[in-house]
C-alpha cells in the first residue's frame, strides 16, 4: 500500500513538473512574438533617431545584456547589423506575420519579408530564425533561412 501511494506521488510530481516546464515554454514563445512584432513596428518608424532608441528600449526589456551591447558597439562602429534578424530587417508590415513555435530548448521564429532579388525585382522572402532564451531573454538568433 505505501509503495502504490509513493508511486502515485511521483507520478503527480512528475505530471505537475511537466505542465509547469510546458507553461514556461509558452510564456516565453509569447515573449519572443511580443518582442518581433513590437520591433518591427519600431523599425518601421520614419525618424531613425527615435526608431533605434524604441528597438534599443525592446532589446533592454527582451534581450540579454550581452545580445544588446553586441548591437550598440556595432551601431558606434557605423555598422547597422541587426542581431535579432540575422540582419534580414522586420518592418510593421512584416510583424503581421510572425509566428512562433517551439523546438526542443529553442525557438523556431518565421515571418515575411518583403525583399529584392538580384534583379531589384520585389520578391517575399520568408525569414526563419533560431531563437534561444536565456534567464527569460532572448540571448542568441541563429539564421535558418534557406539562401533560396
């Protein structure tokens, strides 16, 4: 009778520690689309001035310290390479399209985007990125996009 009763206790805590994991997954897939479709409505802004203080303020509340500095001393350097797109942009247009899922200890973050080709003819690639959360941040963007 006790080993059916510790038995069933484990199984509970087990049960219990499952569902509290598979919240905490979803908490943060909503924190990653929160932050893609904040920030590409704030990249979208005309004033490039108040564009990158907005993306700067999303990045200070969504995105490790780490993955913020890299952004700064890149902008200092008169390089604009946007860590949290792989570079390929998000504007307003495109945040309409983000979605987000969850693979294994990632996620896997897609939207549209509207691009040129080598031609300069408009064409809608769509992006795929890698996300990673560290202490509920987002600390690393790897580009999954296919080239084609």
């Amino acid at each position: 009778m006790k080993k059916s009763f510790w038995i069933l206790a484990m199984a509970g805590v087990l049960l219990a520690a499952n569902l509290w994991a598979e919240n905490l997954g979803e908490e943060d897939g909503c924190k990653i689309l929160s932050f893609y479709q904040q920030y590409g409505k704030a990249f979208s802004m005309k004033d490039m001035r108040q564009s990158f203080a907005k993306c700067d303020s999303l990045m200070a509340i969504y995105c490790s310290a780490e993955l913020c500095k890299d952004t700064k001393e890149d902008r200092l350097h008169g390089i604009a390479y946007e860590f949290v797109t792989c570079n390929y942009g998000i504007d307003e247009l495109s945040s309409r399209t983000v979605q987000v899922e969850i693979e294994g200890n990632a996620y896997i973050v897609t939207y549209d985007f509207n691009d040129m080709d080598d031609r300069m003819q408009s064409k809608v690639k769509t992006v795929a990125l890698k996300v990673e959360m560290k202490n509920y941040k987002i600390d690393k963007v790897t580009d999954l996009t296919p080239s084609h």
